[in-house]
C-alpha cells in the first residue's frame, strides 16, 4: 500500500494539502522518507518520484525538513484523533481503553507507510519543529495515561507503575508500523484486537475480558 492510497477511511488522502502539486510532493516524500530513510533522501529523489523538476519542490516547500514537518504534523494530529475519539467514547474505562488501543493500532497498520515517516523519524527535525512534535506526542501519552489513572480509581486496572505502563502500552501500539505487512496473515483489525487483549493483561483488568472485547 502506497503513502497515497493510505486513507483509514478519508475519501482524499492528504486532502488538506493543497494545491495538488504540494499534495504530489508531500505524497512522494512519505513513500521516500519511509524506503529510503529522511537523511539518505535528497530532493531530487522526492522531486522525481512526483514527475516534477527539483526546482518545482521549492515552490512549495523551503527546504527538505518542511516537507518532514508538515508531514510529522499532519500524521501526528491524526493519530492523537483516533486515540481520543475512542477514549471519549461510552462505556467502561477498560472498554474505552480496549477501543482506544485497537483504533490506535489499526491507524498504525492501516497507515503504516507514512507512520513509520511520522514516528521514527523526529530526530531529523530541528529543535522548533521537534518541539512542537514532542508536545503532541506528550498529548497522546497523556489520553493514555488518564485512562488508566481512571481505570484504576475505579477499580477496573491495578497498576503499579502508570507512567512505565502508558509508555509500554504505547511503543507496542506504534510499533505496528515498523513492521505491518498488508500481505501478512493478519489484518489491522486483527492486530488491533490483539493488542487490545495484551494491553488489559498489562493493566491487570480485574473484570470479564472477554466481554471487553466482544463490544463492537
């Protein structure tokens, strides 16, 4: 699956990228980025993948590092709204926490060309745009860490340790990206209810969870 054909259900990927020709680019360096890695990328690479000149690219992007930006930007507040829909959503604290992993996970799956462009590749931004990434990144730990805290006031978790648990639970979910293979045995739905599974044995769900799981 292509950067391009990556939508987890929009009807225009990349649809907030416009004009058409900055779409093109920024689709390009996703599918780059993700191959080849952002340092052994040149602008050239991106460029020719987007069927334009190297001089077309920075009519719309100054420099490579935008391109990475806009990219770790778009990719970031995507995932934090798969997460906190589910989190918002009704039922349970480990029902909403079940849903919140297995939607979070399959965006990892479903998107895993450009996630793996937006989680692993933070270090390559200056110390501005790493800043801002990092503050999203610190909200979405953050949506994980307040369900557990509610989880385990309620009763519904034991817990000995939040933090290293929201951080476990969390690098096992954008881990998906690294390594998902839309040919692979299993799809995202399936990794998500698996993981699902996995993070209420980490949180030590004190009630039925099979019956977590069963929701739909």
């Amino acid at each position: 699956m292509t950067a391009a054909q990556e939508t987890g259900g929009e009807t225009q990927p990349w649809g907030e990228v416009s004009p058409d020709a900055a779409r093109r680019l920024l689709v390009a360096a996703v599918q780059a980025f993700a191959e080849r890695g952002y340092h052994a990328t040149t602008t050239r690479d991106i460029a020719g993948r987007a069927g334009m000149s190297p001089a077309a690219l920075y009519i719309h992007y100054k420099t490579k590092e935008e391109l990475l930006h806009r990219i770790s930007r778009i990719g970031h507040d995507k995932a934090l709204s798969v997460l906190r829909t589910a989190a918002d959503g009704d039922g349970t604290v480990a029902e909403r926490l079940a849903d919140a992993v297995r939607s979070f996970v399959r965006w990892h799956a479903e998107q895993s060309t450009t996630a793996r462009v937006v989680q692993y590749e933070l270090e390559a931004l200056g110390p501005e745009a790493r800043a801002e990434i990092v503050a999203l990144r610190r909200r979405t730990d953050a949506v994980v860490r307040e369900l557990i805290d509610d989880g385990v006031r309620a009763g519904e978790f034991e817990v000995p340790d939040a933090s290293g648990t929201t951080v476990a639970i969390l690098s096992l979910c954008i881990d998906v990206a690294r390594w998902f293979n839309i040919a692979g045995r299993r799809t995202p739905d399936e990794i998500g209810l698996l993981y699902a599974d996995l993070v209420l044995r980490m949180v030590g769900h004190t009630g039925d969870t099979a019956a977590v799981l069963a929701r739909k």
